[in-house]
C-alpha cells in the first residue's frame, strides 16, 4: 500500500521505538491533562470499559434475581432501581460515549490525515465534564437511586421518593460532554482534512462519527430540557408534566423521545462505521458501494429525528401519528437494509481472512439483523401493540445494542488494538472469548422473544411461573456473556505486557490509519500525508492484481 | 422468497378471510398452521376477535424474517468459504457494480415494509374503532389496583365482568401515575393516563378467565399490579349486572356448582369456600396474602384475633367490627406501616360476602395453640401460592409442584377457584405478623 500517505513507511525497518504518542511523556501529570486525542481516546476507553464492568454487573444481578418468579434476594425497590441505574449506565456512560469518545477521539485526526482534533483543551474538557457527570450520577445511586426506569416517564418520576433529581442531573451533565465531543468532531472533519481528502474520500467510520455528531449537536439540548423540566417538577413542583397541576405526562413522552429515539442512532451509527471498516481491511477490497452508504448514513441521522412516536403507540397519542410514526420508521428500517446489504455483497470477491474482529463481525451481522426486523415488525403498530412494554422489546433493543454497538465495539478493541499499543493479542483466547460473547448472547435474549410474545412485562419483579424456564435459559446465557468479557479483559492486558510486536500494519490493511506506525508518533504523521485514492482502494494503478478467487 | 412460499401463502389467505366463514377447503390448513405458529412462538390463546388477525400479520412477518436471516446467514457463509484468504498477501478483486443493481431490491424491500405496514395499521385502526353497541366500561388504576365501572350496574376491583361476544370499549384513566391496561390473551394493550380518558375495545370470543397485567412501570408494586378479566355467558353477565353475585365462569363453577349463592345460613366450612371465593372476586388477595408473604396490606394468615398497632399508636384487637370497618371506611384506622391506599368496598359487596370473608379469615388463623411450622413450597415448583399476588392458590399439601392443570398459558393471578380448598397452613409464632 506504498501511497503517498504512507510517508513514514519508506523507513519502514524502524521497529515502533520512535517517540509513540505512549513513550513521549511517562508521567501521570502528562495522561491526566494530556490534550493528545489519542491519550484522550484512551482515558475514554478506561473509563466506558468501568462503566461497562458497573453496568454489566448490576444486570448480573438483576438476570440472578429473576431466576425465581417470587423475589430471590432483594425486594421491590431493589430492583426497580436495579434495573434503572442498569439502564442509565449502560446508556449514558456505555453506549453513547463508548465508540465516539474512545475509539472515535483515538482515530478520527488519524484516518483524516490530521495532527489533533479541532479544540484540543475542549477534547480533554470533555474528559472531566463525563467524569464529572458520572460523579453525580454515581452520586445519586448512594443517595438512595432511582427507580423510574432509564425513561424518566412522570408523573411517576416527579412524585417518587427516591433520588431522581442527582441521577438526572448526572446525566445532563454527561449530555454536556458527548456536545462537546460532537462540536469537536464536526470541526474537524470540515476543517482539519489533509490534502487530498476529499469527502468523497473520507472513510465510512468518519462520516458515520459525522453523522453521529450531528444528531448529538442537534437532539441532545432536548434531552437537556426535558430532564431539567423532571428535576424541576420533583424538586419544586413546577407541574409542567403533573397532570393534577395541569401539566400533561405525554408531552414528556414527546420530547423524551425526540432525544432518545435519535440516541439509538447515536449508539449505532458509529458501530457500523467501525463494521464497515473491519469488512473492507479483513475482505481487502473495496466497499460494494460506498455512494450507498454514506446516502444510507445520513439518511439514518436524518429520518432518526422523525419516529420517535413509535415509543408511544400505546400511549394515547393520535391515531394518525401512530400512522405517521409507523411508516416513517420503515425508512430508517430501509436504510439500515441497504448496510447490511453492503457489508454482505462487500465479501464478494474478496480476500476473506477470519480474524477475530470478522467473528465479532458475523455477530453483529446476524444480530442486529434479527434486531432490525422485529424493529420492522413493531413498526407495523398492531403487533406493537401487544410487544409494547414487554420483553419482546427487550430482547430487541438488546439485539440492537448488544448484539449490535457491544459487537461492534469487540471488533473494534481487537481490531484497532494493534494500532493502540503496537501488540498483539492471543488468537485463539480472543477467539474462545468470541464465541462464549457471541453464544451468551443468543441464549440470554433470545428467550426473551418468546417471554414477550407469551406477554411478561418487562420492568416485573416477580412473574407468573410459567415464565420460569425461559428467565433460567436466559439468567445462564448472561453468566456465559460475563465469562466472555472478563476473558477478553485477561488476554489484552497480558497482551499489553507481553504481546508479540505487531508491526505498523498487521492486517494489511488499505485504511489511511494502518499507514502510520502502530503505535503512532504525538504528532500522527511524520509529514502530513496526501491523499490520492480512496480509504478502501486495494488497486492503485500501478499495481493490478489477478484475482484468483 | 421461495422458502416462505407456502406458509406465506396459506397466511395471505387467513389475513384476507373472515374466520366464520362457511367451510373452504383452505381453513383446515389455516387452523393447523395458525395453531402450529401459536404454539411455536409461545403466544396465549387467541380469546378475542382481534387476537388471531394480529397473529398471523405475526406469522407472516416471523417467516419472512426468518428466512431474510437465513439468507443472509448463507450468503455470507458461502463468500466467507468462497473467497476465503488463500495466501497472506493476497488481496481482493475490485468489484465495482452499477448502482441499477441494488435500486430493484431495495425498491422491493421497501414495498415489502409497506405491505407490513398497510396491513398493521388497518388492524391498529380496527383496535381504536369500536362497533357502535360497545357496552362502556370505566377502568381505573391506581397504585397498584386496577377498578371498573359500569355504566349501570356494580362495580369490581381487580375482576373486569365482560359478556363473551359482544364488543367492550374500555375507557381508562388513573388516579396517580401512568399504568397500562394489558391483556396478553386479547392482544390489547392502552396506558392509563392520569388526567385523560384513553380508549381500547376487545370482544371477548369464549367463556373464561384472562390475566390482566400492568404494563407501565408504576412504582414498587407494579409486578404485583395483576388482575383479570372474567368473561362470563351473556346470561351470567346480565345476572351479575343486576345484582346478583356472579358465577365463577364454567371451569370453576363445575368445582362449586352454586358458589355465589351466599345465604348465610350455610354451615361454615362452606362459608370458608365461599369466602375465599368471594375474596378473590373482589379482588383483596391482590394486597392481602394468605400465606404470611409481605403484601400492599397486612396478610390474612394469623391476622384474625392478633393484636394490631394502629398508626395511631392504638392497639386494637382484629375482630370481625374491626374488619367490616376496614371493607367499608378503609382508612378510619389503618395498621401501622401500611399505606392508605385501600378501596372502599361500601355498595359493592354484599353483607354474606362480607360475612364469608371474615369466615374465611377466622380460618386462615387457627388458635394459637395449634400453629406449628410454616410450610415451604418447594423452590420453582409452586410459586403460585408463594406470594401475596398469587395468594389466592395455596400451594396444596403434599408439595405439588405446578399451578392448576391446565390453566390458562399465564396464571390467574388472583382468585381462581379451581384449586382444592385452602389448607390452613398454621404458622409457627415467630412468624406472625406482627407488622
């Protein structure tokens, strides 16, 4: 891959001890205030995988208290909070910064050809503005925790006695954050593209970051006010939600969503920018069509905004929205076809080599297509109406989240792991991991699609005890998930000890971030690079290969 | 699509077709599959009208998703062996496709999505629209009660009286948070909105019992928030409607043949059945358990003759005046540590019933001297009667390990009168609730 953004490869014998972003400064001082994007995608990193461990831990428990209909070992409140402080977790301090603001911040200056981010200081800002956020969040918990559900849904949440106020706070202050890191990110892809990085040159993970962006910039200050409004409410009785003060609860339920449903998108856009680019480096060849999925990435970020109603289909909102609602959902359902499409069509005529990030690949695949077509499904609003709180929809927002974003963020760690530390992992312990996540995984929600269809509502402590076998099926799937994880964790930090060098491209791969050493210099670049083809072109012209496929 | 072919065939057919229909030669096939899809995806019985059209959309759906995964599965497994990486530095073919390619197919999905659609809205319209001869009930919930009204006749908690064919229209509203009215055998769901009237219709096909779930987080009791509808022969609805206690629907009346006839003059093991009987009617075994397990109110195990702290701090004894008192005017004195929240059972329970629950209760708390250890229900075998939502079963003597046989696909929460007699489980004194 000898392009001219390969600068520094010609001296190529350098074996990755010049002066990596890892060497140049030792001291704590310089990771804490460091203004290196790539240090701050790593403090990012830490910080999500804790919030992973913290969340993961309390749906452990939670799937272990659901093993018997009646309660096992805590009471009714317990659990109510349980399951909040899961959801809260998992989505604010997992799911919405795990890909952006880690693996985002680490590779976004890189694959565009750039020495930082835009704002730099703002970049580390960000840092302690989700740590500050995780704070009072974490805060809230010790008080006495939530125990609304992640939706916030008054006039339960304006009249609980529990700590509703710190926890919302906490996650308006982690909403600042992921601002901050969608303003950062914008800039810089319109500001910072080195020579010859056109747009149409960019690569798919930097426009779904792109995208990923906008809908944070432009949907997160409703999410601000909706839940300023609820701590306003529970605090000072405002009544703008408490129907007994002539508030009206549904216009929560509007404005909550207009932020949450786009936050879905928030989770997953970035998780098939990191698919698209596992695809096309482990199939070394070029993105079936890349005009599609870059249509197919806006459109998502776009048509995001417009079906946040059909959280509400039972709600009590108009027949011609839940009409409305409905049909607009099947256009980000069409959108979301037109990728799977690509990703599969992409290994035709490849050069496949099953690596584990292809592995985690073929996960994601398989799951969030099952995800996205009960999506479809629920979208029809007549067999929502009887899947609608119940867990059916867990099973398939987890298909969606897990078996999406959580996929996509497994191959990214071992895809990128080499460019991160300049080692590698155990092939065969990653792939053992691999298939324990992948195989929890199935057996943990899958049961949950017939709990739903058999009608146990989700959010229910105690059930009927006909639903027995199927919560025992799924409490064992989670233990395998957590075996899985923990696995992983093993492996890759003996592997940060003692991995064998990878080399600055192990994977051979045609992306501009492979064409740097692994790891990479402070500055990204020797000299900055210049672009002349595409981020997924195997074939320049100078070198035409037969394929013998 | 060929692997769907058929199914999606016979689901065409059974989405386009009246049910009661005259005989066509495709209906025995449509019943097999739409029993054969039930079963396989573990939905309920199919106990109204709406309930198998939204079904076979499901089916149809289902199959298609299944075969859409399948083919994605295989596809991607054939390139993956296909094209698989021959030697480390071979690189891939460049394939570049003319975008005519993928217009057709998309064009095609998205005509399929909108056939899904087409036919789920109609379907959700036919769920907003009640026929004109709807009979009006008025549902509201509370935290975690659910209580019904009629537009003339009585009024019930935790039990919706329906007749069987003949359309409902339930009217929703709540007096504290949002709680949703869900009914898995009808396949109807509606949220229960404070300060609103939300609507939903269903016609209940056959004689039975149904569970009635929450569905809409509503605080620390909202898993226990159960209650059911019981849909009755148009003859024992209009009976019930004017007053008289209504028959438990067939199953159960053929263990009770005349339950209901409460004459006060019975002899008293069978006013003990009747009151059981009549406390899961009106619903207080949702709050009250009957095996000594924490409940919204206090338990009936032991509770007759203890001593009872008031939030007053007065003590009184629970004899049969504290006990209408608490039916009729429930929050002159309330035992300490509970909430206020009990209904008033003034006008909607007549005195026998009254007088056969306070039986009921003396028998659920024998002397003191012959309380001897407390039974445990085998784990996992016989939660029905293990809690206070369930409490209406409990579990029979002898450790049998599943609900009633043959019961509905999800238990009656509360009150079913097919289980034997209650056995008086004596309790040891430690475990007197002395709450």
């Amino acid at each position: 891959m000898s392009t001219t953004a390969t600068a520094p490869r010609p001296a190529g014998a350098r074996p990755g001890q010049e002066r990596s972003y890892l060497g140049v400064e030792t001291t704590i001082r310089s990771w804490l205030a460091t203004t290196d994007h790539k240090r701050i995608g790593l403090l990012f990193l830490i910080a999500t995988a804790a919030a992973l461990a913290l969340g993961g831990s309390l749906a452990l428990a939670m799937r272990l208290e659901l093993l018997t209909p009646e309660p096992l070992f805590m009471d009714d409140l317990a659990y109510n909070r349980l399951f909040t402080l899961h959801g809260v977790i998992m989505v604010w301090l997992f799911m919405i910064p795990v890909i952006p603001a880690s693996f985002g911040n680490f590779l976004l200056p890189l694959m565009i050809g750039a020495r930082d981010v835009a704002f730099p200081r703002l970049n580390l800002a960000s840092v302690y503005v989700y740590l500050a956020g995780a704070a009072v969040v974490l805060g809230g918990i010790l008080a006495s925790g939530a125990d609304t559900g992640w939706t916030f849904y008054p006039p339960y949440s304006t009249t609980t006695p529990t700590a509703v106020v710190p926890v919302l706070l906490g996650v308006f202050i982690l909403g600042v954050s992921s601002t901050m890191t969608g303003i950062n990110f914008i800039v810089t892809t319109h500001t910072l593209r080195t020579r010859g990085m056109h747009w149409s040159r960019l690569p798919l993970f930097v426009w779904t970051l792109y995208g990923t962006s906008i809908i944070i910039v432009l949907a997160t200050p409703v999410l601000g006010i909706s839940l300023l409004l609820v701590a306003a409410d529970h605090a000072f009785g405002l009544g703008m939600f408490d129907p007994a003060r002539g508030g009206d609860p549904i216009l929560f339920q509007h404005i909550f969503w207009f932020y949450s449903h786009p936050a879905v998108y928030i989770m997953i856009l970035p998780a098939m920018g990191v698919i698209t680019e596992v695809v096309t480096t482990f199939a070394r060849k070029n993105l079936f069509s890349y005009g599609a999925m870059v249509v197919a990435t806006l459109g998502i970020a776009f048509i995001g905004f417009l079906t946040w109603g059909h959280h509400m289909f039972t709600a009590g909102m108009s027949t011609f929205d839940v009409a409305a609602f409905g049909a607009l959902s099947m256009f980000v359902a069409i959108f979301s076809a037109i990728k799977v499409f690509n990703w599969v069509a992409t290994l035709y005529g490849g050069a496949i080599a099953v690596s584990v990030p292809l592995l985690y690949l073929f996960g994601f695949l398989f799951l969030f297509s099952v995800g996205g077509m009960t999506g479809v499904a629920q979208a029809s609003t007549s067999l929502d109406v009887h899947w609608h709180d119940t867990y059916f929809i867990v099973a398939h927002f987890h298909f969606i989240m897990v078996g999406g974003t959580m996929m996509a963020y497994l191959a990214a760690l071992h895809y990128w792991f080499p460019k991160m530390f300049g080692r590698l992992y155990s092939e065969r312990w990653a792939t053992a991991a691999a298939a324990l996540v992948i195989g929890g995984f199935i057996l943990t929600f899958s049961p949950q699609f017939w709990l739903g269809n058999a009608g146990m509502p989700r959010r229910y402590h105690t059930y009927p005890a006909e639903y027995q076998t199927l919560h025992v099926i799924s409490t064992v799937g989670s233990w395998a998930i957590t075996g899985g994880l923990v696995l992983t964790l093993v492996y890759l930090i003996v592997a940060l000890r003692r991995g064998r060098p990878a080399g600055p491209n192990p994977w051979g791969s045609a992306a501009f971030e492979w064409q740097t050493p692994s790891p990479p210099p402070r500055e990204n670049y020797i000299t900055p690079p210049v672009i002349d083809r595409g981020p997924y072109d195997y074939h320049p012209p100078q070198q035409e290969h037969e394929d013998h496929g | 699509m060929s692997i769907t072919g058929a199914p999606a065939a016979a689901m065409a057919v059974a989405l386009a077709q009246d049910p009661v229909q005259p005989r066509h030669p495709w209906d025995a096939l449509v019943a097999a599959l739409n029993e054969f899809y039930r079963r396989a995806l573990g939905l309920p019985e199919q106990a109204s009208t709406i309930a198998p059209t939204i079904d076979h959309l499901h089916y149809f759906q289902i199959t298609v998703m299944f075969a859409v995964a399948g083919v994605i599965g295989i596809v991607t497994t054939v390139f993956v062996f296909r094209y698989r990486r021959r030697a480390p530095d071979q690189i891939g073919r460049r394939v570049d496709v003319p975008h005519t390619v993928e217009v057709p197919l998309y064009t095609g999905l998205f005509a399929l999505f909108m056939l899904f659609w087409i036919i789920g809205f109609r379907q959700f319209t036919s769920l907003e629209l009640p026929p004109g001869d709807a009979l009006d009930v008025y549902v509201s919930a509370k935290q975690w009660v659910w209580k019904f009204a009629y537009a003339e006749g009585p009024t019930s908690v935790g039990v919706l009286y329906v007749p069987a064919g003949r359309p409902v229209r339930l009217r929703l509203t709540s007096r504290d948070v949002i709680h949703s009215f869900f009914v898995p055998a009808f396949r109807i769901k509606r949220d229960a909105v404070p300060g609103m009237y939300t609507a939903i219709w269903f016609e209940a096909v056959r004689p039975g019992r149904y569970p009635v779930l929450c569905a809409e987080l509503c605080g620390v009791g909202h898993s226990r928030m159960r209650a059911e509808v019981v849909v009755l022969s148009p003859q024992a609805f209009d009976d019930w409607r004017q007053g008289r206690p209504a028959l438990p629907p067939p199953d159960a009346a053929a263990a009770t043949p005349d339950a209901g006839r409460v004459s006060g003059l019975e002899p008293v093991d069978r006013l003990v059945e009747l009151g059981r009987a009549a406390a899961a009617r009106h619903g207080c075994l949702g709050c009250h358990s009957v095996d000594g397990s924490p409940g919204q109110g206090p338990t009936w195990l032991n509770l007759f003759g203890a001593r009872e702290t008031m939030q007053t701090g007065e003590v009184i004894y629970v004899n049969a005046a504290y006990i209408t008192q608490s039916m009729m005017d429930p929050e002159a004195e309330i035992v300490a540590g509970f909430p206020p929240i009990m209904p008033s059972f003034q006008g909607r329970i007549t005195p026998a019933e009254t007088a056969a629950i306070i039986e009921y209760m003396k028998a659920l708390s024998p002397a003191p001297g012959l309380r001897r250890g407390r039974e445990y229900a085998p784990v996992g075998g016989a939660p029905a009667g293990a809690a206070g939502a369930a409490g209406a079963q409990p579990p029979p003597a002898g450790g049998a390990t599943t609900g009633a046989p043959g019961a509905a696909n999800v238990q009656v929460p509360a009150g079913s009168t097919r289980a034997a007699p209650p056995q008086h489980r004596p309790a040891d004194p430690g475990h007197e609730e002395e709450r």
